[in-house]
C-alpha cells in the first residue's frame, strides 16, 4: 500500500508545472529575502515557503544566488521597458528637458517600486553578495549608463550646459540613482515613489545645469535626437 501511494506520488510529481514551481520559488525568495535578508535564507527555508521539495529547486535554479540574480533581473527589466515605453509617449521629443527627465524617471520608479518587498530585494539584499553577483550588478549598470548618457547628450545638445567630462556626469549620476534606490529598499515610508521621483529628477537636472536662452525648451525640438 505504501509503496502504490509513493509511486503515485512521484507521477504526480513528474507531470508538475514547472513553469507553477519557479514562480512559487520567485515568491517566495521575494518574502523571504525581503524579510529575513538573503544571507539568512537557506534552500530548505525557500522550499518550505513555497511547498516544493528541495529537488524541485535545483531543477529551477542552480544556486541561492541564481535565484536572486532572477528576482533582481525581474526588476531591472521591468524599469528599463518602462523607461523604453515612455520615450514612445506622446509629447516626449517636444517637452522641456526637465519634464522629460521627470517623466522618464517617473515610469521607471512606477514599475521598480510597487511590491516593497521585490524593491528591497532588487536595491538592498544584491549588494555584497559574491564577485559575480557584482559583476551583473556592473553589466546592468552599464546599460543604464549608456541610456543616461544618450539622455545627457541630448540634453547638451538642447543647449544644456552639461558640466565637466559627459562619462563622469553619467556615471555619478548612476551611482547616485543607485544610492537612492537603496534607501527606498531599505526605508520605502522615508523615501515613497513621487519623493524619489522627484530627487532623481532634481539630482538629474542639476548635473545637467540649465538651458541658455530658451534653448531646451518645448520650442526647441529640432535638437532632439
């Protein structure tokens, strides 16, 4: 009898969503390292919250960190689309530089910050975990540093005074976002989405000075790139 039970347990379990068992994994590596902190989440702890066996784990992931590098991925791309998606808005190529910064920063904060717990993992329970987790944090930056860059580049050409050499700008201005974005992780009361927002979109303009004239305003979209 036993063995008529065990057998029609593993056929149950061979016929297994997969695509089910990785997201109740997400789910609960988004609770669990929000909570607890990455470093104190184990497997089994992670398998318990999402009720699969330990087997089902590394059938989806390869490790504890490939799972974070998962969730924090989740994140970045959804930022990085909507960042992308409000380039196509209407009004953008003609807007003043500082609404486009805002409006750009403002659909990015919308889709990084909605679930507290996914923020805090994305923004504070990455750091300081391994080389290679470095390592991908530095490839992401890198992509935004390009898109902050082109940004700067068009603000230069709208007649914004950028100041200093554009590569550094970007690149502080990166850091910058970053620092910002682990104090929403760790404190999202102290730093809610439209105050962050707002800071990104101040910290932004004022690396990128203002227009001359009435360069940079809506009137002057033939500089648009």
């Amino acid at each position: 009898m036993v063995d008529a039970v065990v057998a029609l347990w593993d056929g149950v379990r061979a016929v297994r969503d997969p695509a089910r068992c990785r997201a109740q994994l997400m789910a609960a590596g988004r609770t669990l390292f929000a909570v607890y902190g990455y470093a104190h989440t184990s497997v089994e702890h992670l398998c318990a919250e999402a009720q699969v066996e330990v087997r089902d784990f590394h059938r989806e992931f390869e490790s504890r960190e490939a799972l974070l590098v998962d969730l924090y991925d989740e994140v970045a791309m959804a930022g990085m689309q909507a960042s992308q998606a409000e380039l196509s808005a209407e009004g953008m190529d003609t807007c003043p530089t500082e609404e486009r910064v805002r409006r750009l920063f403002a659909a990015y904060v919308r889709a990084v910050t909605p679930d507290p717990q996914a923020a805090r993992v994305a923004f504070v329970e990455v750091l300081g975990v391994s080389r290679a987790m470095d390592d991908h944090l530095t490839m992401w930056r890198s992509v935004w540093t390009e898109f902050l860059a082109h940004e700067a580049e068009r603000a230069r050409g709208r007649g914004h005074a950028v100041d200093g050499d554009l590569a550094v700008v970007v690149k502080v201005l990166t850091r910058s976002v970053d620092e910002l974005l682990a104090h929403h992780g760790r404190h999202p009361r102290q730093m809610p989405p439209d105050l962050l927002t707002s800071e990104l979109t101040r910290l932004s303009m004022a690396m990128i000075g203002p227009a001359n004239g009435s360069v940079g305003t809506s009137g002057a979209a033939s500089g648009a790139s």
